[in-house]
C-alpha cells in the first residue's frame, strides 16, 4: 500500500512518521505529543519548535482535499529545527497541528501526482471534501442544533491554551490563483504576500470568490472587516449560503490574527487579469448557466440510480452525502454571484467560471467513488463526465502544473513573513 500521495504530499501516517523523526534529531528544539482524537479515534498530532513565550499556531490538513498544508508545516518546522536562533529572537514558540481532519484525509488519500504533468482528471477521480457540517473549521452557528466535531473541539481547546499571537491556516486549491485571508491588516503584509506570489510565478486571484462578507484588497488579499481586539464574532459564511462559526474567527477574542493561505496546485494566468470586465451582467448570467446546466446533466445522470444513492457502502457515504449537499446547494451558489455581482474584474469573472466548473466536478468525482460498487454503469457515466469536463477546463484555461516545492514555499514564505511583523522587534503581536 502507497504511503504518500507524493514525496512532498505525506498521507496521515506518514505525517506522523515524518514529524517523530524531525523531533528524534533535534530533542532541544522540536516534540511532539497528541491534543485531541478524529471522530474515528486517531490521533491529532501537535508538533512545536521552540521555547518562546509568545505563541504561534499553524493549522493544515481542516480540508481532507488538499495535503500540501501537511507538507508545509513539516517543511517550516525542520527549518525551525535547524534555525532555532529565528524563534528565540521572536521570543516565540511555534505550534504545528500536523493534520485536522486526518478522518477526511484516509478517505480523500489514493491521488498520486507525478511530476511535472499530473493529470487534473486523475486527481477528481479520487476526490473527497466534507459536507459542510463535516469541516472542522466549521463550528455550530449559534441556535444551530449540532455538537463540534471532536477535531473542532480540539482546535478550539488549543486557541483557548495557547492564545496564540497568530494563527495559519494552510489550504491548496485545485485550480486557480494564490490569495490570502487576514481576519485584520497588517502594514506590509499584502504587499509582501503579493511579491512572494510573483518570485514563485504564481498568478494572484485578484478577487477571490471565497469569503462574501470579506473586503477585497486586490489582488489576492481579503481582509475581514470590522472588530476590535476581543471582539467575539465568529460567524463565516459561505457563498452557497451556509453560516457557521468559525476557527478562523475564534481566537479574535485574544488579539489573534489569523491568516487563511491558499496555494493553487495548477495556476490559470485568467484569473489575475485586473482589467474591469466589459458586460458584468452577462458574465453573472453566464457564470450561472454553466453552473445550473452542469448540476442538471449530474441531476439527470443520477436519476437512474435511486436505490444506489439511498444505500452505499457504509465507508462511501460522506462522498455521497458531500456530493449531493454540493448539487443541492448550486441554486444558492449562483443566486449569490448574481445579488453581489455589479461590477469586477475579467479575472474575478474567470474565477467564478472556474469555481461554476469545480462545483459539478467535484461532485461528479465523489458520487462516482460512492456508486462505483453499487451501480457501476452510473459510475462510469460520471467518470465519462468528469474526463469531458476536465478536458474541456483544460482547452479552456490551460492550468499550469506548480511544483510542490512552490506551493509549500507560498505557505513558508507568507508565514514567516507575517511572524516576523506581529512579532518582531516593532510588530503589532503585543497584546491589546
């Protein structure tokens, strides 16, 4: 059995592996110990460097999807290892929460890149995110009738004894640009995010669709607006319209900033392009036709499997509930684009075009797993589905490959650029 989806993306054990060695050779520097279990019962891994007295937090592995956070946070802590002076000038310790969602991770794990082509179709086949109830980062909305997740609970656990100065939370997109979340401003920090996207040439989102009720600093940065130090609001909502308290969000209670860095694993030049887009109107329309006619091929595709949808094998389940939670919610996604879109860029517009191609592919890749066993014919249907929809973003946009050394040098460089401006010599990481 493969181990690794790639040298540079460890599967959950090999996470494990990984940071027990890094701790073995440098005892005065790195430990690891466990926080928390996953749903499933495994352990969630906590690696720190350090002996500081100010705290930083990096979170990877909350979506099951994208495994480069893991590669990170592995890649930054050996350097710490072999760099500890960095952290006893910063006066911090830096915490790694190894993998979040390590239960979503075995399920999404099988996906192999070879470098320099992956295949975009390949990396579909074998696609799995949670339904939204199911992300870690997602807390219970106030009123809302749900416990947190045990890795939910965890996470809060850790904000709450450590309190940290900063926290990171590391994520990888399929397709697109790089962009960056910051719960406030810090002077420099975009600017320098922006240089560091332009030294690895990756192409910046220069106006992400993520994080509606976020405010665009183009390109690639979204700051979330309002709060002072301490201010308790936690709620996040998503352009398909679910609301949930938020990780992110939690730790503003103690003066935390968080930043949300996403690294593209292909980049599309498209979505960087900041002239103003010439018919506004007819890109929303557009962008929800697409998305509303792929979810109706899928809706139709699916039609002959009733059965099949009501009993998969136990372990395919959240592929297909995560499936069709992405196909009930289409409606809402595009009715959003439409109410907030009066104006943007061409490369906003190519980033809602993309995002109406994700949303059916990746349910389409899910529902194929799910069924795969219990109606093959329809599986096969969608995988014929998922190959024509991948060859056609391909013709349309062609993705570039970034290597994964690039992608987890956008996490490390951002990272340690942000460390170095809330706590440094004249940072912002005092407390308020």
């Amino acid at each position: 059995m493969r181990t690794s989806c790639h040298p540079g993306y460890p599967a959950v054990g090999e996470l494990e592996r990984r940071a027990r060695a890094l701790a073995s050779a440098a005892p005065g520097t790195l430990r690891l110990e466990t926080v928390g279990e996953s749903r499933a019962g495994r352990p969630l891994w906590l690696l720190s460097a350090g002996h500081g007295e100010r705290n930083l937090l990096t979170v990877a592995g909350a979506h099951a999807n994208e495994p480069v956070g893991g590669a990170s946070a592995l890649r930054l802590a050996r350097l710490l290892a072999h760099r500890p002076a960095t952290l006893e000038r910063l006066g911090c310790t830096w915490h790694f929460l190894l993998c979040l969602d390590p239960d979503g991770a075995r399920l999404a794990h099988g996906w192999a890149p070879e470098e320099p082509a992956p295949s975009v179709e390949e990396c579909h086949l074998r696609f799995y995110r949670p339904a939204f109830a199911r992300q870690p980062e997602s807390l219970p909305a106030p009123g809302e009738d749900r416990a947190p997740l045990p890795e939910s609970a965890t996470l809060v656990a850790l904000l709450d004894r450590l309190r940290p100065v900063a926290q990171f939370t590391l994520h990888g997109i399929e397709f697109g640009g790089a962009f960056a979340m910051m719960t406030r401003p810090v002077p420099g920090a975009a600017r320098a995010f922006r240089a560091t996207a332009d030294l690895l040439r990756i192409p910046l989102d220069d106006h992400p669709c993520d994080g509606p009720d976020w405010q665009p600093d183009r390109p690639g940065v979204l700051i979330r607006p309002g709060g002072p130090p301490g201010d308790r609001a936690g709620s996040e909502r998503d352009p398909s319209g679910f609301t949930a308290d938020s990780t992110w969000l939690y730790p503003r209670r103690y003066g935390t900033l968080t930043t949300l860095i996403e690294a593209p694993a292909w980049a599309v030049p498209a979505v960087s392009d900041p002239r103003p887009a010439p018919d506004p109107g007819r890109e929303v329309a557009r962008v929800g036709q697409l998305l509303l006619g792929r979810v109706r091929e899928l809706t139709d595709l699916l039609g002959g499997a009733p059965a099949a949808l009501r009993e998969p094998p136990r372990a395919l389940a959240p592929l297909r509930d995560a499936a069709l939670e992405l196909i009930a919610v289409a409606p809402s996604v595009a009715a959003t684009w439409a109410a907030e879109e009066v104006s943007g860029s061409r490369g906003h517009f190519a980033t809602l075009q993309i995002a109406a191609r994700r949303i059916p592919l990746r349910a389409a890749g899910m529902m194929r797993r799910a069924l795969l066993p219990v109606a093959p014919a329809t599986a096969e249907a969608l995988g014929d589905l998922v190959r024509e929809w991948c060859q056609e973003l391909d013709k349309t946009y062609a993705p570039r490959w970034v290597p994964i050394p690039a992608q987890t040098a956008l996490h490390l460089r951002t990272m340690a650029d942000i460390a170095e401006r809330v706590c440094g010599p004249s940072g912002t990481g005092s407390r308020p």
